[in-house]
C-alpha cells in the first residue's frame, strides 16, 4: 500500500519536520558564509570594480541580522509544524455512525484500522457496557 503524508507514522513526519528546519539551517548558514566571503574576497571589488575596503562591522552586522530572521524564521517554523502534527493526530468520526473519514471515504471502522494501521479488529465489551447489559447478556446465554 502505498504511503500518503496522513497515512505516515508519527515518527516519520517528525523527520520530515526535522528535514526542514536543517534546510533552514543551512539556507542561513549559507547566507553568513557568503556575507563574510564578501569581505574576504573582495566580490564587490571584482565584480563592480569598487575600491577595496574590507569592512568587517559591516559583515558582523549583517551576520546579527542573518541569525535574528534565522531565530525568527526557525521558532515560527517549528511552532506551525508541531500544530500541523498536533492536527493531523485527529481522526474525525461521524458522531452517529461512528465511521471514519479517511482520504475522502467514510469508512467503517473496522475498515479503517485495516486500511491504515494494516491491523486486524475484534469485538468486545468494555467493563462499563458489560455492567450496564449484563442482564440481557445472562438472559441470552440462558435461552
């Protein structure tokens, strides 16, 4: 079966989150490099035929500026992926009868846990419905 984003494991989806924040990372990191490479190589000087002089406040400042958007970029980032997992935890149920919306199906429940979980369903009674319908129960095991 094949896998769509729902259908992933938590633990994959948070690599996947983790994936995108080092893209991030290096994004920025790329972005100091090339700001003090700047300064090192004279780009400015090469390419525009400006005069030469390396101003290294100019790259330190640029580098304070880079990290703050870097921290600004990264906490949002990471604030919107874990709610997008918090969300995706849900399983939204019809409240009368109890099917499972999954990829634009409503499907019973047994057939969703097949479908999604590749795990076999049984039926049962929890402790609560057991005392409330023992009676019944008793009743039909003696007819």
């Amino acid at each position: 079966m094949f896998q769509t984003e729902q259908t992933k494991p938590i633990e994959q989806r948070k690599e996947t989150s983790n994936g995108i924040l080092w893209v991030e990372a290096t994004a920025f990191s790329l972005l100091i490099i090339l700001s003090w490479l700047t300064e090192l190589f004279r780009f400015p000087h090469l390419v525009f035929g400006e005069p030469f002089t390396p101003n290294w406040t100019r790259a330190t400042l640029r580098t304070i500026v880079i990290l703050f958007i870097w921290l600004w970029v990264f906490l949002g980032t990471r604030k919107l992926l874990r709610r997008l997992h918090y969300l995706e935890e849900f399983v939204r149920v019809c409240s009368w009868c109890r099917k499972v919306s999954h990829e634009d199906e409503w499907l019973e429940m047994e057939s969703y846990f097949n479908s999604k979980f590749d795990t076999k369903t049984s039926h049962g009674m929890c402790p609560d419905c057991l005392q409330k319908h023992r009676e019944e129960i008793e009743a039909a095991v003696r007819a």
